[in-house]
C-alpha cells in the first residue's frame, strides 16, 4: 500500500496550531511535505513532553507520517501497527493476512509510537513499562525501530 500524502496546507495548519499551543512562533522552514511533517512529529512530541494535550491533526499528521515511514521500510502485510484513534498499518514481510483479526497485532498510543519511531523509547523499555501490547509471532519490531 503506497503511504498515505497529506495536503501541505493542512498539515501546515496542524503544525502552525500545534506550534501556538506550545507558545512558539510559527513554523518557518521549508514547505516541502516531509519538511512540514517532520516539524509535526517534533511539535507533538515536544506537546507530550510538556504536559500538554497535542493538537488532534497534528498528532494524527505525525502519528501516520511515522507508521508511512514504518510500512515503507518494512514492507509487507504479516503485521498490523495500531495507533487509536489516529491511524493503523501492515507491514513486515511474511505470511499475508487478509480476513478477520490478524494474528500478529502491535497496539500502542500516539506518545510511545512517536518515541519508538523517533528512538526516545526502545522496543524493550516500552513493552517492559506496558506502554504496548504485541501479539503473534512475528510482532517484535525492535528490528525496524527507531525510523530515523
């Protein structure tokens, strides 16, 4: 499945929205999609570390950009990634799983998936802590984690 392409000014507007809740200036970089994005995972992740509840479309917006980035690199269809409510994904070659609950399910929320992704939080601190929940098989993506 091709990852998911957000319309810039959208994302531009979360980000800006989410930029006003944490009192900082407007964002000033480049336009370009995965620009405006990136700035999205920072902005949210810098709400989360605040105490601050992110702004609904800009974790959505940074939440999906990560699990795109996921799918993208680990191709495939033997997991299902769950973030609710914002998005979820298959990924990671093997087995295809095409009806009914998949066998090989990780489940977590927006703050773990985006410090996972970002490398904030290991695989092994956060299943430790029980900030996610992993079943099947082949549900251990500590091999595809941090994204960047």
């Amino acid at each position: 499945m091709p990852p998911h392409k957000p319309d810039p000014a959208k994302v531009r507007a979360a980000l800006d929205g989410q930029l006003i809740a944490l009192d900082e200036p407007p964002y000033d970089g480049p336009e370009k999609l995965t620009a405006l994005l990136g700035a999205c995972v920072g902005a949210t992740l810098r709400a989360f570390e605040r105490g601050i509840v992110p702004e609904r479309d800009a974790a959505r917006f940074a939440v999906r950009h990560l699990l795109d980035e996921l799918a993208t690199t680990a191709p495939g269809r033997t997991v299902e990634v769950r973030v609710p409510p914002y998005a979820a994904v298959q990924c990671v070659e093997g087995p295809c799983h095409t009806r009914g609950t998949p066998p090989n399910v990780v489940e977590t929320d927006a703050r773990t998936w985006l410090e996972l992704a970002t490398g904030r939080m290991t695989w092994a601190e956060a299943t430790e802590a029980g900030k996610v929940t992993a079943s099947g098989a082949r549900a251990d993506l500590s091999g595809h984690l941090p994204l960047r």
